[in-house]
C-alpha cells in the first residue's frame, strides 16, 4: 500500500545536510518527546507518503511560507495530522524555530528551496519514526 515515489530530490551533499540536522534534533530533549500515535501512523500508511508530502507542501505553503504570519508561534497544532507532529519534532513548526534551529529567517517568504528542504526533512522524520 505505502507509496514512496516523491518529488524531492536531494543530492549528497543536501541529504548529509538533512541527516546532520535529524541527529541534532533527536539530541533535543523537547523535539525527541514527540512522538506519532498509532492513529497517525495508520493514517500515513493510509495515505501513502506521496500524498502526504501534497499534504505537508500544503501546510508549509499556507502556515509557514508566507513573511506575515500574524499568529507565528501558534499554527502548528499538536494532533490531528502526522506532519504536525514531524513540524514539532524537526522545529519546522513556526518560523522562530525556522530561524533558530534552521537560520532560515523570518518576515520574507519562504524559497522554493527552503519549502523543499522543510518537507524532505518532515518525510524523513515520518519515514524514520513510522515503526
Ligand atoms: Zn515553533
């Protein structure tokens, strides 16, 4: 059932980049504490993982991307959606932890690249936490 085709294409360099950043995070006693619930996995095995990429490009276009977010700090809910709960554990969940853990900064629109980088890391999450 699982689908794995995806769009993301990363080169060696970006992929290392990727996994670095997965270490530091699961260093994190606040990021590591979350974790998916058997509700949500089902839902992403459900679902397949290309379309919860569609999914998580969704969230990221309309609560994270753009410059203006008048409710930063509070968008990323903490149940009812797997990406939610990767959006937590990778600090992807509002721009102030895009700036502090990823120094990507915040009142300007998110770059296709950087929207890129945020779902391969949420895919990667779920993928690794998806057992
Ligand atoms: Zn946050």
């Amino acid at each position: 059932m699982t689908k794995n085709t995806s769009s993301l294409e990363l080169n060696k360099v970006q992929k290392e980049y990727l996994h670095n950043k997965l270490a530091k995070l699961h260093q994190s006693k606040f990021r590591s504490s979350f974790k998916l619930t058997k509700k949500d996995k089902n839902y992403l095995n459900d679902k397949g993982f290309s379309t919860i990429e569609e999914h998580a490009y969704n969230f990221i276009r309309t609560r994270l991307s753009p410059a203006f977010l008048p409710n930063d700090g509070k968008q990323t809910p903490f149940k009812g959606h797997p990406v939610f709960i990767a959006q937590h554990a990778t600090a992807t969940c509002c721009r102030q932890c895009l700036y502090k853990w990823h120094k990507i900064p915040p009142n300007r629109n998110l770059l296709p690249k950087e929207e890129r980088f945020i779902v391969a890391l949420i895919l990667e999450w779920l993928k690794e936490n998806n057992t």
